[in-house]
C-alpha cells in the first residue's frame, strides 16, 4: 500500500517525454452528457470481458473517472483502472486486449509506468498501473468523495462545463479543470487525515 505522502503528493509525468505510442491523435470535441445510467452497466460487460481474456493478470480493476459517480455529467467515455504485476510486460495484457479491439495510446514510464489503452466502440480508455499505484488510490478515493459528497460534484461538474470550451485535445480540457481537481483532492485527503 503506498504511503499518505505517496498518495498525497501530485505526480505529473516528464514534461520532455513524448507519450504517444503512435503519434498525437487529432484534436476532437469534448462533449459533456448529463449522467446516463447505463454507464455502470457498460462497465461491468467490459470488465466481464477483460477478465476473461486476462485471468489472473488481472490484480485489480476499477470504474473511475466521472462516469463512475452516480449524477455527474460526463465524456461518454469509461475510464477503467486496471492494475497488472508489471505495467512494463506488455506482452503480459497488451496481445489478449488488442483481441478484444484495444490498442495502445499512451505509454508514460515517468508517470507510474502508465500505459492507455483505448477501444473505439464503445469508447474506452483503459488505464494500466503496477501494484500498490498511488494513482489508483487517487482514482478511488476521487471517485468515492465525490459520491458522498454532493456539494463537490456540483462543483466540479461546473468545473468540466467550464473547461470544455478551448477546443485542442482531451489533454487540455485535463488541464483547465486541474485547479478544482486538486482543490477537491485537498479538501477529501485533509478530511482522511493524510495531510
């Protein structure tokens, strides 16, 4: 388990390192949809689906990202966490997951050993991390506060509207709501006693 100052601690990847497996992907509208209700449902037929093409690869996984909270508008986009013994063995999970119509995008070793994967249909961005991830407790614990706590979810889907004009890749629109992010991160690890 990583420690409070690991999982407190904002890490952001290499600034110099260039993470796209095969180049940038064009630019595209971020579009904002009110909560639909079928998003846990689609989550747990595709988590069905990476287990078994996994098996015991698979140390953890998890529904994150806004479509995990119950009323938060979001991308129609689910955002999975997976958790491998080593991120770095991509021969380990990347061959059965391309079967299933992943391919990777994003490969960060400065960031976690991060890889994304993303599936087109339905749209799908699956996060690989190591074991005892300090980002995968973030993941979490954002996901869980924001559930409980109704205020910060307004909150912070006025932060999502407010940042979806600007155009440029999802990564920017990442950027302009990161301000309410960290001060919603503050506010929950001070309530957990981690700082």
């Amino acid at each position: 388990m990583p420690t409070n100052e690991q999982i407190t601690q904002h890490h952001d990847p290499d600034p110099n390192e260039n993470p796209w497996v095969n180049g940038p992907p064009p630019p595209e509208t971020v579009v904002i949809s009110s909560y639909n209700p079928e998003w846990p449902r689609r989550y747990e037929t595709l988590a069905a689906g990476i287990r078994a093409a996994l098996g015991d690869a698979v140390l953890d996984l998890d529904h994150v990202g806004s479509t995990s909270v119950e009323g938060l508008a979001a991308k129609d986009v689910i955002d999975i966490d997976l958790t491998v013994a080593d991120p770095r063995d991509e021969d380990a999970y990347l061959p059965p997951l391309e079967r299933l119509g992943y391919h990777l995008v994003i490969r960060e070793p400065s960031w976690h050993e991060h890889r994304c994967l993303r599936l087109t249909d339905p749209r799908v961005n699956l996060h690989v991390f190591g074991p005892d991830c300090p980002e995968t407790v973030r993941h979490r614990m954002f996901r869980d506060w924001l559930r409980a706590h109704p205020d910060d979810l307004a909150l912070y889907e006025e932060a999502k509207r407010a940042a979806v004009p600007g155009g440029g890749h999802v990564m920017d629109y990442n950027r302009r709501k990161e301000k309410t992010i960290r001060e919603i991160y503050d506010r929950l690890f001070r309530a957990a006693g981690m700082l």
